[in-house]
C-alpha cells in the first residue's frame, strides 16, 4: 500500500489529491490542513446574515486561456460565465480599468478615436527611454507618466508596501492596456465564478475514499516525513524548513466589513488609487454573483501590510534578497529525495487560480511517469530559472 501526505487543502493539494487518487489503485492519501477549513484562500461560504455567497480571503474570479481548464473544473461544479467590470477612483473621480479608450478620453478630456489614442500613449511614453527593468519602468513605457501616478503608483506603493520601481515589470504587465471600449478586467475569454462558490469544487476533489483530510493539522518535517512513500508540501517554502536560511517576503491583506442597505457602491471592486486613502478596493460581493438576488449586503474594505507571524500570507514580493533566499530554499529542497513541493506558496510565484490548477495537473502526470519507472520523483513542478 503507498502511502502519500499532502500537506495543505488547497487547489494545488486537492488537484493533486484527486489525480493521485484516479491514478494509483493501491494507495492511501492523507491530506492535513492547518487552517479550519478547506479550501485555502479561495474559501467561499454564504455570509449568515445576507446569504451573499462571500469570498473570504478576498475576491476570487477565475478566468482562463484554457478550455481543458474551464472543463476540468466546471465537472465538478456549475461555473456561471461572469463579466469581470472593475472601476477605480482617482482625485475624486470615477474611472474604469484596465486603461481603455474610456479611461483615456476621460482621463484626458479628448474623444480620441482606437489610432489616436494609441499615438498619443506612444507619444508619452517616448518620455521614458531605454528598455523597462521594473514596474514603474513598464508603466511608464505603456501608459505614460499621467496615467501611471492616477491609477498605479499610490495603488501600488500601498499594495506592496514598497517603491513601484522595485517591483518586477510583470506585475504591471497582468493588467491589459487597451485601445477600445472593452471594459472587461481580464483578456482571457473564459470567465466565471461558481454558482455555489469554490468549497464545493473543492470538497468534491477531496472526495474519494482513499483520501483522507485532516483540519487544523500542522506538518513538521523533523517527525512526519519517515511515515509517507512520498509528500508533496504546497505551504510556504521557507516554512518547510524552518525558516533556517531568513523569511520569504510576502504582504497580507487584512479586511474590513459592512453591512448596507440595498446595493451599496453597484458594482463588484472600486479600486482606490489615491495614496491618501488607505485602503486599496472595496469589493461588494453579492455583485460576484449576478443571477441571485439579495435585498441587503456586505462589503469588505481591503487593506495590505507586511506580514508578520500569524498573518496568512497572499502575495510573494519577489524582492531581490527574497529570490536569493528563494535560491538556497530550492537548493536543500532538491536534497531531498521523498518531498515535492508545489503551489503558489511552495514555489514562491504570483500564481492565479487557473495557473495553480494546471500545474498541478501536469505536476500529477510527471510524477506518475516518474513514480511508474522507479526514476527520480520531480521535485518542482517549475524549472524557473531564478
Ligand atoms: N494595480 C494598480 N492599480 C489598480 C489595479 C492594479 O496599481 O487600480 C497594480 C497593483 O500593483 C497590483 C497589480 O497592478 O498589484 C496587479 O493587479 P491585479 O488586479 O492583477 O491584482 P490582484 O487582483 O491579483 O490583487
């Protein structure tokens, strides 16, 4: 009988759970938990109060490039095609993200047509010269420098608590620039939420026999790893190892909520680009589900700090110091010939929903090929190079 721990109830654990479990008759798979719940930050459960379905780690849209990934996981539950609007508040005015024609001529008080708009953004951002190095470089280059202090600069130094130019260019590069009317947050063309949240979809990935899960269960590598064929660790990276080599830096988010009457701000995510405003978005969550009707609702206020030791962590820095610690983390764990390690927090990566899932699917695949043959079991499911 093979025996496998998967630490962490995640999408990355339960996907590979569930494969795991599809694809090795004989095994046992023990699944441990640390939080309460499963699901990890894409925990949705319906606010007591209003019945709004609530994301409570923050909003959670998923969206696509890849059919096979919209299909893997619309079997298990009903993804309901969603539109993803986000509108962002600048100097006390209304806009809408990412840039689009709407937001320039507004912006600029011009009725620019798609080709002149785009020259007139070429034009400002002749002002910044050379090849972009970082985020403020990258923004600079795109959008030009009026744009960049409106609606990313006070966002982005109060999101990563940090100067944007030391934030890598791809951060900026996750928000499309667009030369027409479309409004729609994101550029990939299949977009959805779930009807009854991702719990389920999670849940009925934990679901075979041979899978058992364990809440509120914490890992220790000195004592748990001899009992298991093989682990696959998806928590953080450097908590794996005890945080010998330094920590990873990762911000936090922390939330605020309220109640109102009726429809409070009319739409799911105003962003709040101002620096003097403290907060970054307030998400109102019943419009994250457009085909239920909610007389009252609940809104979540959403801050970012750094994290410090209880707070759950969010979002990789990626800061130069954090990719050399990254380096000697990756190092020891290659050492290792019983462990893998995936998942937005065992690989240190800003990964969205869709990318986790199919990384894990493929991660599932290799070591299969890997564990079949009696070859070494792969250790990462990335080679990024650091
Ligand atoms: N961003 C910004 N202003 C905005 C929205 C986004 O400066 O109004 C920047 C910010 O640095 C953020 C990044 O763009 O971290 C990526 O935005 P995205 O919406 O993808 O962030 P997420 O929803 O993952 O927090």
């Amino acid at each position: 009988m093979n025996r496998f721990l998967i630490v962490g109830a995640g999408f990355s654990g339960a996907v590979l759970a569930y494969r795991l479990s599809q694809l090795i008759a004989d095994c046992k798979i023990d699944v441990w938990e640390e939080k309460s719940h499963i699901a990890g930050n894409c925990y949705t459960e319906r606010d007591e109060n209003t019945q709004v379905m609530v994301h409570r780690y923050g909003p959670h849209i998923f969206n696509t490039d890849k059919k096979e990934i919209w299909d893997f996981v619309d079997q298990f539950i009903k993804l309901q095609p969603y539109t993803h609007k986000v509108k962002a508040i600048s100097n006390r005015k209304v806009y809408s993200l990412p840039v689009n024609l709407k937001t320039i001529n507004q912006f600029f008080n011009k009725t620019f047509s798609p080709a002149e708009a785009k020259k007139f953004l070429e034009q400002q951002g002749l002002r910044f010269n050379g090849k972009p190095r970082n985020f403020e470089e990258q923004a600079l280059r795109l959008i030009g420098p009026d744009l960049y202090k409106a609606f990313f600069y006070g966002y982005t130094k109060k999101q990563w608590g940090c100067e944007p130019k030391e934030l890598p260019a791809a951060i900026f590069k996750r928000l499309p620039v667009r030369f027409n009317y479309d409004d729609s947050y994101y550029d990939n063309p299949f977009v959805g939420i779930p009807e009854e949240g991702y719990t389920p979809f999670v849940k009925k990935l934990l679901g075979d026999k041979k899978i058992t899960v364990e809440l509120n269960r914490k890992f220790s590598s000195s004592s748990d790893l001899p009992l298991y064929n093989h682990i696959f660790f998806t928590g953080p990276i450097d908590s794996f190892f005890d945080y010998k080599f330094g920590k990873l830096g990762y911000r936090t988010v922390y939330f605020e909520s309220f109640y109102a009457d009726g429809d409070y701000q009319g739409t799911p995510v105003i962003n709040y680009c101002d620096e003097s405003v403290p907060y970054t978005r307030i998400t109102e969550h019943k419009h994250f589900a457009p085909w239920e009707t909610h007389d009252n609702t609940i809104c979540f206020k959403e801050f970012s700090k750094e994290t410090s030791k209880n707070d759950i962590p969010y979002y990789p820095k990626r800061l130069a110091a954090d990719k050399e610690l990254l380096r000697q983390y990756r190092t020891e764990s290659e050492k290792l010939s019983n462990v893998s390690f995936l998942g937005r927090l065992a690989t240190y990566r800003y990964m969205d929903m869709h990318h986790v899932i199919g990384e894990a699917l493929n991660f599932s695949e290799k070591f299969m090929a890997a564990f079949r043959n009696g070859t070494k079991r792969p250790v990462f499911p990335n080679t990024e190079s650091l």
